[in-house]
C-alpha cells in the first residue's frame, strides 16, 4: 500500500498506542523503535547555512559521535529567526543516503568501477592536458553552480582563467539567475540587491511576481505573514499564471497570461504616470533613460550572438512609449481587468504606503529575462520606492550560494572575481592577485551555459568537468545534450554525492564531501556571507571540490596558484579573494568575522554590515550630498528602460494547444538528488505530476489521477494527472515539478532563452496533452 | 516519605492492560467498515454542526479561547477515542525537536489553503478521525506546511543510512526523587506546554497533573546541554 488513507491512520495511531502501553507491562522489552528509551547522549550544535535554497537559513547542526543528529533553527540568525522549513529541518538526512558516493569511479566497458582517489585525479588531470594539446585551451570546461562554496568556485575560477586561460567556466545560475544580474547591470551598474530581508519588517505591501513564495522561499514567506499579522492592514498581492499556495495565502491574486508580465509592469507605469503618483523629484535627480534593441530573437540558432546597444532616452520618450501600455490595453493582452491594473499602480503610488517587490524564477527564467528585471525597477524608480527600509525591489535566489559564488567570484564566462574579462582593468587586477601574466586572462567571453553544451554536442567543448549540479536533469531540450555528452571524443568528469542522471554521462566520477563534511561558505539573497566549520568527517575517499581542483591544478603544474595547505586552505582562499572587494561598496567580512557571527552582509565598512544601498542615510559608499546615489553607473543614475512587451519564443497553437511550465515544489530542492533521499520529504513527495486545470480536464474527459501524455516538439512523456491538487492552472495551461528524474520534463522543453542573460525560459513552451489508449489526440 | 500504593498500581495496570485488549479489536475489528468512518471535515464544523450534543467530556476545555486552557479532569479516554502516546508522538519525528509529520491525510484543498487554523488554534476532540486535535504550539505561524507535511508513500526513494538519535530521558528519572521533573527536550517553537502537556491530546504518560498552574516553567526547567558542572577553586580569586 502505498497511500495512508484514513483507517490505516486509525490503525497505525491505534497499534501505536497498543504497543506502547504493552511495553510499559513489560519493563526492558522494547516493541519497536519508536518505544525504543535511550540513555541521553551529550550533542554539540553547531552553527551553518541551510543547504538548499536562497534564502541562506541559519542552522544549528546537532553533532553527536560524530554524526549529525538534529537541527534547529538559528535564534541569532537575522534570516530566520529560528524558524526552517521542512527542508532545512530534515536536511542533515541527505547526508546518509545508503547509495552516497564514497569512492572515485572511472567508466570502463560501459560500467563504472570503483578506483583509488589518487588514480582519478590523474586520469582527470592527463585527460585536461591531452585535450588541451589536441584541441586547444577552449575545448575544456568547468561547470559548477550556485552550490558550489566559495572556495570551490574561486578555485575553479582560478585553475580555468588564471591557470589553463580559458573563459570556459560556467555554472547552473545561469540557468537561475542570470536575468538577475543583466538586470541589476543595466538598471543599476551594479549586481545584487540594495536592500535586505529587514525590508519585511516595514513593508505595507509585498507584491511578488511570480513567484510562489509559500513553497519556494516560505521562510521568508512566513516573515511576510507575520508582519501581516502584526498589521493587519498590510497587503500581500499575488501576481501569477497559476493559482498556488501563495494564492490562497494573499490578499489578492491577480492571474496574467504567460509572458503578458511585461506589458502589465509597462500598465502600471502608464497608470501611475496618468494618475500623476510618480516621485517627479526622486526620478529628476536620480533617473536617467535609456532604450534598447528589440526583437533580439530567442536563441536558439546555433552560435547565437546578440549585443544590446543602448541609447539614451528621456522623459517625454518614456512616457510617449508607455501610451501604447493603457489598462485596457494591456488588459486585453495580459487577461488582468483594467481595475486590477489601476489598484496595482495604486498601491505602488501611494506616497503613504511602502511597498517591496519579490520575485525570482517567473521574471528570470524569461525570454525576456533581463527586460522584465528592468521593468520592475522602473516602477520602484519611478515612485522613489528604494534603498529605504521597507521600500525596494527584491530579486530573489534560488540556489544556496548562488549570490556569494557565481555572482561575487564571478563564475561565468564573461566574468572575473571583480568586473568583467572584457575589461583590461579587471583582468590586470586580476592577474596581480593571482600572479599570473594578464595575457593569460582572455578578453573574450566564450559560451554560456545552454551554447557550451551545444558546443559539447559540436565536439568544439572535448572536456567537461561538472561538479555539484545535475544539468542531466535540468538543462532544458534535455535528449540534445545528453546525446552531446555521450558522445565518443567527449570525456565528462562529475564530482557528486550521489549518482544522478549526470553521473551516468560521466567517465569519471569524483566523490564529494558534502555541505558540513568540509568547511565553507556561501553567500545568500541578501548579500550574506555564512561560514561553516567542518562539522562532519566525510565518508569513504571523499574529499571538498574545492581539495579535488587543487589536486588537478597541481597535477597540471599549477602548484604556485594553490600553495595552500589543506588545514588552513579555505581561510587562505578567502583573504585572497577577498583582496578583489577591497573597496567600500563590496568590502567583505574578515574570516575571523565569518566564523563567530551567522552571516556577515557585505559592504562592511569600519565592521558595520551595509542594509541599503544607494542611500546615504545607510551606505558609506554613497555621496551625502546626493542622498541616493547610484553609484555603479557613471552618471550615478539609475536607468528606466523603455522595454515593450514581445511574444513568447513559442506559444500554443492548434497542434500543442497548451503552455507547460515548470518549477518546483516545497518538498524538494533542484532535481532533488538530494531531498529525495531525506524520507519525510520524498514520502511527503514521492513522483512528479502534471496540473491540469480542472475545466480542460473535464473537456478532455481527463479525472485526477489518470494518466496522460505530454507532448511537445522535443518529446514526450506519460505522467500522472493531477487536477485541483496544490496548484491550479489557469486554463490552456499545465504544469509539471522538475525534481523528478523518473519524469524528464526538460525533454519537453524549448531552450530558448533571455539574448541579454542568456537564461533559458523553462515557463513557456507549447505542449498537447493525449489520452494513452485513446485514438487520437482529445 | 509516603509508600507506593500497590493497589492504585496494579489498578493502573489492569487498566492499561483493559485499554490493550480494548483497542486491538477495535483496529482489528471496528475499523475496517470504512464506510462507518466519516468524511474527515475541520473539527471546527463538525462541532458547529452538532452543537448542544457532547461529543465527548473532553471537549469543553478546548473551545475555551482563553490564552491559559481550563483542562478539566480527564478521567480514562472513552473505549471509542484514539489518545495517541508520547511514543506514538515521538514517531511522528525525526528527531527530537524535528517538526511532526501530519498524520492524518490531508486534502487537496487543506493542502493549497493550510487552513488547518479550525482545528489546530485550540485543539479539541474530532470525531473524524476520532481523537484529539493538539493545539498548535506557535499559532502565529500560518504557512502551516512549511514544516509539517503529510507522507502520502511509504516507500523510500534509496535506503537511507541514517540514525534516529535516542531521545531525551522521561524527565523524572533525572532528578532528585520528588522534585519537578526538569524539562528533557528542547523549547524551541515549543514554548507553549499545555500544547503537548494538557487536554485531550495530551498524551497520557505526559499528561500534567496539575494544568491550573500554568506557570510551568517555575518548578520545570529546561536540562542544560552538556555545559560542565560549577566549580571554582578555593583560591581562584588570587591573594588580597
């Protein structure tokens, strides 16, 4: 039996107590472990940054006999305030996984089989050496992710650029957040957020755009509720394509048409312009305009190339674009009445009311990723709703360290620890703190994530090592670049912790000390930095990614770039990286601060944590004498983009009448390599699904449970039905969770992608759904 | 010092042996007619549907809305009521101090709302499933299924290697015979005793016996983690 109904619950709840009473008559028999008394054993908690998600929870590990046996949540984290989600508090489970990686495996026959540490690593190391020599420098790569530490991503950052000199290092933010960071770029000059998550604790309206908070961040989410409780009068505004928790828990939720949210922020600027609500004083001082290139196109030629040019543009060019962005306009484009579209922009007008906007997949993961960023900060720029606590917009993250090591070491092709490789100042500065000669260091960007598996696929990447992500299961138009990987000539390294439809295309298989089995960092949404001890020995040969890359970089002769010790190298890694921030406007927290303190927001400057920036009120960066000083850009403005509203890269037609999209669920993390072997979670959890509105269902003569297939041009698959179950679709829309490996959905989708972020959209592509055993498509 | 009363112990005996004989045929017996079970529906509208009529003695208490609950002597469960053990308790966690999971199934519509604020605000007796809702420790946090899930499989994605720690000592073996028993698990997001020590989802062997004192923490304290003894040498202030 698979499901507990209701008299199975009696049953058990019954037997349960039965059981217990007998033991109680029968002093020193046990009957079963849950009547199982134990002897009090002494537990050391410990502090550390959840493993999961963005938000970057502050945890207390209970470490006893050397195993991790509880955990709370951090009463001293100003995160969390002591307080997990289901995830958090079971994640020390995913540490015991009986099929845990414990040993290096190299393939041979088809099969891989079990070698010494030591052996690996020099296969690696000789097969980097080799491609290089045959295919050149560029044909190797390195893709890492947001959950990498600190240390890993600095260290692969350092062994490819400053080492090997290729840009090749690329990471699975960018297929999570890079919309964020070409967004905070062009808008503000500068990556990451102004404000923090005390934004919360002010707010009096939170409007989050697409983003299902309740399951994704509902930590944060439940610091929302709280300041709600506190004040009633505080409104929570969903805006969504699907009806989910977030819904319910809202004060209002306003459905829109997939990728209509860019003609809806352009409506609320119109409104809040018409309606005479914009700060004519904030926007005079601290806004300047600029407009872009349009219709970029979607990425999906081979080789796809775009660059932006951006011009300037003014007051009167601005509003003159907005005209075409009247509520009933864009009511008929997005599906949202005018009236909704007029409260919107009245609750971001209302000089009276502070408002913060949250979001985080929904506006990233977006063909026009990067513009509906900068749209969103149009509105926030345009009341002067900024930098002030309770007042900002706030990209959220999805990965643990997303933030602290793709964004701030920079691990992505065009990127360094500081600025950009395209800039002679950052690469010479770079070169000085590696010590290295800056022509090793090239100018030139190469592929973003989605292109270097094309390029895998072409033969033109020979060599990939991937380390702490599982792109088998998460890279979009999936058969393409697993076919890519698994071609003869292409050599894949994979440090995992457990075996994944990744480690499957590997040739080499690294083992990896997991989260609190080796010290590190990670740095959340709001430009926290955590530190972790080692808490945990590792099992088996495991060792950190960061130990595996300096093992293979002093294999390829590269010893002088890691002159570290084991014992003390993830303290000597952070005072050098941290050399690259040494200004007031990204000044980073010492060691000796990461380790006593639950996090560290950077800047810090003279020991004090930055909240907001841009404000001189609370940033010592700023000029005083502007007030809001925007200083990423060279006129200390903050830029509103004219960005119109553009189609999809595929819409539903007559053959795939309907829009798929993804995303996650509260219980599992990623492709949940791990939370599916934390037993609550995939019991609470267990397999994938596809929503179904329950109108189409009932049109399609589809009931809750059945099965049904899933096609699109890339694929299909046969899934089960669900309708009217956690979430709700819109009609002529389904969605399906990607934690499952067993349920491929990437096979499914298009990977089209933002031309600025190069971010793939996993929100849109087109699908029809078919009856198995009925003739013909319904 | 006052003797055992044997008596009153072997009648404790026999009576949890009674409750033993009494609930193993009701499981085996009574509740496979599915049919005899009813819909479960928030405890809140069954109550509101059969107001005037006692579903049981243990309800009053319950719908009292006051912060500090009147818990009226309890007496022994009805035979037809399922008071679950603090070992039944402690299955539901991981570990000591974990979340519990829900364990009874949860809807479609519970799970998109969380509206499990009828049952779980003040607790109280639901025929549904036939026991006592416990009231919730920390009624301020709403999104309810954060942290408590229901598991709807039972079987596991991989084996797991992993150890459910032993749990706290029952506090009254700790201690000096006839004190307070000190408090042996954890407070945090628990804060509120009676949600656990009274009333009718209290489990028995947990039960307080004297819930008008509701200043708990007065004689009961936490148990200190591992911090060593005091001590201070004779000379530890130096010479004058």
């Amino acid at each position: 039996m698979s499901v507990w109904d209701r008299r199975e619950f009696l049953r058990r709840t019954a037997l349960g107590s039965a059981a217990a009473a007998a033991s109680s008559l029968v002093p020193g028999v046990t009957f079963g472990s849950e009547v199982a008394a134990a002897q009090t054993q002494a537990v050391e908690w410990r502090k550390a940054p959840c493993r999961f998600c963005g938000t970057g929870c502050g945890l207390l590990i209970g470490i006893s006999e050397g195993r991790a046996v509880g955990v709370r949540g951090d009463p001293d984290s100003p995160v969390n305030r002591g307080v997990c989600c289901v995830k958090g508090y079971h994640s020390v489970q995913a540490l015991y996984g009986r099929d845990r990686i414990q040993r290096a495996m190299v393939r041979r026959n088809g099969r891989l089989v079990e070698v010494p540490l030591e052996e690996a690593l020099d296969l690696v190391a000789r097969r980097l050496r080799e491609t290089i020599d045959q295919h050149g420098k560029d044909a190797v790569a390195m893709y890492g992710s947001g959950q990498w530490t600190i240390p890993d991503g600095y260290a692969a950052m350092k062994l490819f650029k400053g080492g090997i000199g290729t840009n090749n290092v690329e990471a699975n933010a960018r297929l999570c957040m890079a919309s964020a960071v070409t967004g905070f770029m062009t808008s503000f000059g500068l990556d990451e957020p102004m404000g923090c998550y005390e934004d919360i604790d002010h707010a009096d309206v939170f409007v989050l755009w697409g983003n299902n908070m309740a399951e994704m961040h509902p930590v944060l989410f439940s610091r929302i509720l709280e300041r709600r409780r506190l004040d009633p009068q505080v409104r929570i505004i969903d805006l969504a394509t699907r009806t989910t928790r977030t819904s319910y828990a809202s004060d209002r939720s306003v459905l829109f048409q997939p990728q209509t949210d860019l003609a809806l922020a352009n409506g609320i600027c119109h409104e809040i312009i018409r309606s005479g609500w914009y700060d004519a004083g904030f926007v005079q001082d601290h806004v300047s305009f600029k407009s872009g290139r349009t219709r970029p196109g979607y990425g999906l030629e081979e080789r796809f190339q775009f660059t932006d040019e951006p011009r300037d543009a003014d007051w009167e060019e601005y509003v003159s674009f907005l005209e075409d962005y009247t509520p009933d306009r864009v009511a008929e484009l997005t599906g949202v009445p005018a009236d909704e579209i007029r409260y919107l922009a009245s609750l971001y007008g209302d000089p009276s009311k502070k408002v913060v906007s949250y979001w985080c997949m929904g506006v990233n993961q977006h063909v026009r990723g990067t513009w509906m960023n900068n749209l969103i900060y149009n509105i926030h720029l345009l009341v002067g709703k900024i930098s002030e606590p309770g007042n900002g917009p706030f990209s959220l993250t999805g990965q643990p360290s997303a933030c602290g090591t793709v964004r701030e070491v920079g691990t992505l092709t065009h990127a360094l620890p500081h600025g950009v490789v395209s800039d002679a100042a950052a690469r010479e500065r770079a070169a000085e703190i590696w010590q290295v000669p800056v022509d090793r260091i090239p100018e030139r960007p190469t592929h973003d994530t989605v292109q270097m598996f094309r390029a895998l696929d072409r033969g033109d990447v020979r060599f990939m090592w991937i380390q702490v992500t599982n792109p088998m299961v998460s890279l979009p138009k999936l058969a393409r670049y697993r076919e890519g990987a698994l071609k003869d000539d292409r050599f894949v390294v994979v440090s995992d912790v457990y075996p994944t439809p990744t480690t499957d295309v590997a040739d080499v298989v690294l083992p990896s000390a997991m989260w609190i089995e080796r010290e590190g960092m990670f740095g959340n949404s709001e430009r926290r930095t955590q530190h972790w001890d080692q808490l945990l020995e590792p099992p088996g040969d495991c060792v950190s990614d960061t130990w595996q890359i300096i093992e293979v970089a002093r294999r390829l002769g590269f010893d002088d770039l890691f002159p570290w010790r084991r014992e003390d190298h993830v303290q000597r890694i952070w005072e050098e990286y941290t050399r690259f921030h040494d200004s007031p406007r990204h000044r980073m927290g010492t060691y000796e601060e990461l380790r006593s303190r639950p996090g560290v927001m950077w800047p810090v400057v003279e020991g004090r944590e930055t909240k907001w920036r841009y404000n001189a009120d609370y940033d010592p960066a700023a000029d005083p004498e502007l007030g809001f000083d925007f200083y990423g850009t060279p006129d200390h403005r903050a830029r509103i983009w004219l960005r119109p509203y553009e189609p999809a890269a595929e819409e539903p037609d007559e053959e795939f009448p309907f829009w798929l999209s993804t995303g996650r669920v509260l219980e599992h993390w990623h492709t949940g390599s791990m939370t599916r072997r934390v037993p609550v979670l995939h019991q609470a959890m267990p397999r994938a699904y596809v929503e179904i509105n329950v109108e189409d269902a009932r049109e399609l003569n589809i009931r809750d449970r059945d099965l049904v297939r899933l096609v699109s041009r890339r694929g299909s698959m046969e899934i089960q039905a669900r309708v009217d179950y956690r979430g709700q679709p819109a009609p002529g829309q389904v969605f399906v969770p990607f934690f499952d490996e067993a349920y491929l959905v990437n096979e499914l989708t298009l990977d089209a992608f933002c031309p600025i972020s190069r971010e793939p959209d996993y929100k849109k592509c087109a699908v029809r759904i078919e009856v198995p055993g009925r003739t013909g498509s319904p | 010092m006052k003797r055992p009363d044997l008596g009153r112990l072997l009648r404790r005996v026999v009576g949890i042996a009674a409750a033993v004989v009494v609930m193993v045929p009701i499981v085996l017996l009574v509740l496979p007619d599915a049919e005899a079970v009813p819909e479960f529906r928030s405890a809140a509208v069954v109550l509101e549907q059969e107001e005037g009529v006692p579903i049981a003695s243990e309800v009053g208490p319950f719908r009292d809305l006051r912060e500090n609950l009147h818990v009226v002597s309890l007496g022994e469960p009805s035979p037809h009521v399922v008071v679950p053990t603090r070992m039944d308790r402690r299955a539901r966690r991981v570990y000591e101090g974990a979340p519990p999971w829900i364990p009874h199934p949860v809807s479609e519509e519970l799970d998109r709302t969380q509206d499990c604020a009828p049952c779980h605000t003040f607790g109280g007796y639901n025929p549904g499933i036939r026991t006592y809702s416990p009231r919730t420790p920390h009624p301020e946090y709403t999104n309810c299924l954060q942290c408590h899930v229901a598991r709807v499989a039972q079987e596991l994605f991989r084996p797991t290697d992993w150890v459910t720690p032993p749990w706290p000592e029952y506090g009254r073996e700790r201690e000096l015979l006839g004190a307070p028993p000190p408090i042996p698990h954890t407070l945090q997001l628990r804060e509120r005793c009676l949600t656990c020590h009274g009333g009718g989802s209290a489990a028995p062997d947990i039960r307080t016996t004297h819930p008008e004192r509701f200043n708990c923490r007065q004689c009961h304290l936490p148990l200190g983690e591992g911090e060593e003894a005091f001590t201070r040498p004779l000379n530890a202030g130096g010479s004058p």
